[in-house]
C-alpha cells in the first residue's frame, strides 16, 4: 500500500470534520443571525474543500472517482455520527444504525462486490 492510497482517506477524514462543522455546527447558536451563520459556514467549508479536493486528486491516481465518492459517503457517516454524539449530544437511533449499517454494505460492494 502507497502513500497514494492512504493519504486520501486520511484527508477525507480531515475535510469532513470542517465540513460536518460548518454544516451543522451552528445549530448551537440558533440566536445568530442568519447571515453571519452563512458567512462563517462558507469560511470553513473552504477550509474544507482546500483538503478535500487535493485528496480527490491525489486518490483518483490510485481509486475510481466511485471508489473515492463511496469512501467519501461512508466517512461523512461516521464524522456525522462522532458529531452528532458528542458536540450536538443527539443519539444515534437504532434506525440511524441501521441505515448506515446499509450504506456500509453498498460500500463493501462498491469496492469488493460479488458482481
């Protein structure tokens, strides 16, 4: 295994923590304006995409962009299940287990399936 082929999964981690911030983040302080909220969202996401679109990049010399979009769904998942537990303090449901536990599946099939 190259650097090629971790590197990228390890930025998608990274782009996703500033992404799941900047998305969800504010519903801490629902008494911001709107407008602020939005301003300060867009500056972490760019943040965000500064990492992830090198990490596409660099992953699509050794991934398929399916490869590199289903590994990028699956670790949005997980940040956003870390986040929501610990920042938001909102559980995650049996159903939200489960669901993910689906898309998990899909991923597996993406990368190692039987078709």
């Amino acid at each position: 295994m190259t650097l090629n082929h971790v590197l990228p999964p390890v930025m998608l981690v990274l782009s996703n923590l500033f992404m799941t911030l900047a998305w969800y983040g504010h519903l801490k302080f629902t008494d911001r304006p709107l407008f602020l909220v939005i301003v300060a969202s867009w500056t972490i996401a760019f943040i965000e995409y500064v990492i992830a679109v090198p990490a596409n990049r660099i992953g699509h010399r050794v991934y398929s962009a399916a490869e590199l979009k289903t590994m990028q769904e699956v670790i949005t998942l997980s940040v956003f299940a870390l986040f929501s537990l610990v920042y938001l303090k909102e559980p995650i449901t049996l159903n939200h287990a489960v669901g993910f536990a689906f898309i998990v599946i899909g991923a597996g099939i993406v990368f190692r399936g039987p078709f």
